[in-house]
C-alpha cells in the first residue's frame, strides 16, 4: 500500500497533538487558558494556539469571548454520539435514569467498565438543590472508587478482577479503600447482597448508592448508580432509596433485548 503525503510524520505528530489538548480538558477542568492547555498538552504556547484554531473550526473546541478561555464544543458530542458501541444501552437506560432521579431527588448514573476504569456513559439530574459533577458524561473513575465502579468490579470475570487488584490502589480521599483484602471482602459482599455504598470514597460529603444491570443470560453489563448528600442518601445509616433503584434495574433489564454487547 502506498504511504499518501497525509500520512507522513508530520502530519500524524499533528493529530496526536490534537488529541493531546482534547484530553488536557477534564470534568473538573472544563474551561482553561491558552498556557494551562499548552502546558498539559506538552506544546509551546504557538503550536497550541494553532491546533486549537483548527479545533474550533471543527467546532470541537469553543473560546469564551470574555475571559478567552477554551473548552471542549459540540463537535465533541457529535463525534461521541455516532461512534460509541454503548448508544443502544445509554438509551434504553436515560428514561429509567430519569425516573430514579425524580423518584429520588439524586443524581443518577449509568456506568460500564471501559478499559479497566469505571466510564460513565449516561446520567439524569434530580430534583435537589445539589446535584453530583464529579462523574460526568465521558468521565472515568477507577474501578475500586464509588459504589458503582465497585460494583462492576465485583462481577468481573475472577481472572480479570484478580489483575487489576495485583496492583497498588490509588486514593482519591482518605476514605477510598485500597486494603486489597479488605476489598475483596468487600466486592464478595456486594455479590451477595445485590448494591454496594459508597460513603465519602470519591468525594468527601457524597453518598453512593449502585446495583448492578444484568442482561437476559445473567451477565452484569452496567451498574446504575445515585449519588447525593448523606442526609439524602442515608436514614440511620442504611440507603433510603433501594426499593426505588431495584424499580429502575427491573425496568432497565426488561428493556434490554435478548443479545446485546457493549464491550
């Protein structure tokens, strides 16, 4: 096959450039300099000035006119919606995640497991006046943070769970477990009781509360997960909210057709 002058070095040093100031964006960091971009992204300040012009004319990148920031645009979205294999699922599952936010008042959630993270792929606000930001549309969390990603792991397959508990677990606060003991203790509880809590464990003064989905044959595809503030989540230290989101996990798994992937 002959190489066309479009795939020369340069050219692909262009595109994982590009790729590098789309990725600099996160769910905590949403709107950002020109410097902060340059500087994450690992270019000088006039090869980032550049790229994201071009971005923005694809409109993958937006510019706020008063304080110049950047931030990722609707292009993104376009791109995100007609490429991910997990559409068919993200929307069987948003009316559900709608029901359970207004029965709950929560933010509700929608995960997969996703190159070994935990990755949001759907979510609904509820009706309190707080509602979660920390797991956001496209966000990824490590698979032993949260109840949801927590609950993925534990139905993973024992040889995939065992390698990702070889090694070290990072914290995101002081309350993330990352005993491996301790946390196999834990996902075998999760196994056994059908939803796990999470308790401060992603981020300090949130609650988590998550089950499992499970396809016809019996597989766990997805977990659904609420998250708000402890006296919202919590009465006398027991989730208030199980019989609502075991309502929604019936209604997601009988919407879900016969045979299905979203690997």
């Amino acid at each position: 096959m002959t190489e066309s002058p479009e795939d020369d070095d340069s050219t692909v040093r262009s595109v994982r450039r590009a790729f590098a100031i789309l990725r600099a964006f996160t769910a905590a960091d949403r709107a950002l300099p020109l410097s902060e971009i340059a500087s994450r992204a690992g270019l000088d300040r006039g090869t980032a000035r550049r790229l994201l012009r071009t971005l923005m004319a694809e409109r993958l990148i937006e510019q706020d006119a008063a304080d110049r920031f950047y931030s990722l645009g609707v292009g993104v979205l376009e791109l995100a919606a007609g490429v991910t294999p997990c559409d068919d699922l993200r929307q069987l599952a948003q009316p559900v995640l709608a029901t359970i936010a207004a029965a709950t008042g929560a933010t509700a959630f929608l995960g997969i497991v996703h190159d070994q993270a935990a990755l949001c792929i759907a979510r609904a606000d509820g009706g309190h006046a707080v509602q979660v930001r920390a797991w956001s549309v496209g966000g990824r969390l490590p698979l032993h943070c949260g109840a949801a990603p927590r609950v993925l792991l534990a139905h993973l397959p024992p040889s995939r769970q065992a390698r990702l508990l070889a090694r070290p677990l990072a914290a995101l606060t002081p309350h993330t477990p990352t005993e491996h003991a301790a946390l196999r203790d834990r996902l075998d509880a999760i196994r056994s009781r059908g939803w796990d809590l999470g308790i401060d464990d992603v981020v300090e003064g949130i609650v988590s509360l998550a089950m499992p989905v499970r396809e016809p044959s019996g597989a766990v595809i997805a977990a659904i997960s609420i998250a708000g503030l402890p006296p919202h989540m919590l009465l006398g230290g027991v989730p208030r909210h199980l019989g609502d989101m075991q309502q929604g996990v019936r209604a997601l798994q009988a919407r879900l057709p016969a045979q299905r992937s979203v690997a």
